[in-house]
C-alpha cells in the first residue's frame, strides 16, 4: 500500500508542469512609488485584494499586456491604474502614485523615527489599506 502511494506521488511530481511567463506581457520601464505606503492590488480598483504592500521609492516594473493577435490589452482598463510587477506579483497600482524619479521619502529623512515605530509587516498593511480609501482630487466647490 505504502509503494503505491509513494509512485502515485512520485508521477504526480514527474507530471507537474513548471510555471511558465507568459509570453504576452513586456516591460515598459521602471517606476517609483511616490507615497509613503500603498498596496499592489488585483485588480484595478482600491477595493480588491491585495497583492503586496510597497513603501515609498520602491522600484515597480511597469507591465504592458498584449493579446496573441498584437492588440494592447493593457490600456482597456481604467486609465487611472497601472499594470505593474513588483517582486512575483503582477497587479495593479494607481497611476498617480508612481514618479519617473525617487522622490524625498519622509522614512528615509526620519529613518531613526521609523525605526522606533516598530511597526511589524501587518501594521504596514493596515496602514497602506487606509491610504488607499483615501480620495485624493481637486476640491469641486467653487471659490
């Protein structure tokens, strides 16, 4: 019985397939994260789940998606989103929240602040899910 589970465990092994990148998508450049915390998400929208939780200045890979017949697919969805990698993950990040150049990052003016939070990587996630309810436009009331 044991020499049976061990082959039907060892052709499991020998059959299962390596993931493999998917040829569509293409690095377009590099950008940094402009905020102090924030979150990869899903999807485009501030509500799915998250991915990953990034902090100010870290690299994003911005990601273009194309079909196999060439079309870009990338650009049919909310043109406030970005399709971005960052580490293993692929997801979506606000487009106003990326920059061209690093920029002045209060964590790395006041990294003895920072570091005497102690934050652990769940308050980061808390935080960065708070950052993202926030509504960041020009006021619509007349002056």
């Amino acid at each position: 019985m044991m020499l049976f589970l061990n082959l039907i465990l060892l052709s499991s092994l020998l059959s299962a397939e390596t993931p493999k990148k998917d040829p569509t998508r293409a690095l377009i450049g590099v950008r940094y994260f402009s905020q102090t915390m924030g979150n990869v998400h899903q999807n485009a929208s501030r509500y799915s789940q998250v991915l990953t939780t990034i902090s100010c200045n870290h690299p994003v890979k911005i990601l273009k998606i194309t079909s196999k017949d060439g079309k870009d697919l990338t650009s049919l969805g909310d043109p406030n989103w970005t399709f971005v990698g960052v580490g293993p993950y692929e997801g979506y990040i606000m487009t106003s929240y990326l920059n061209e150049k690093k920029n002045s990052c209060l964590e790395e003016e006041y990294s003895k602040f920072f570091d005497g939070l102690e934050l652990d990587i769940n308050d980061l996630y808390y935080w960065a899910r708070l950052y993202d309810q926030y509504v960041q436009d020009k006021s619509k009331v007349r002056q």
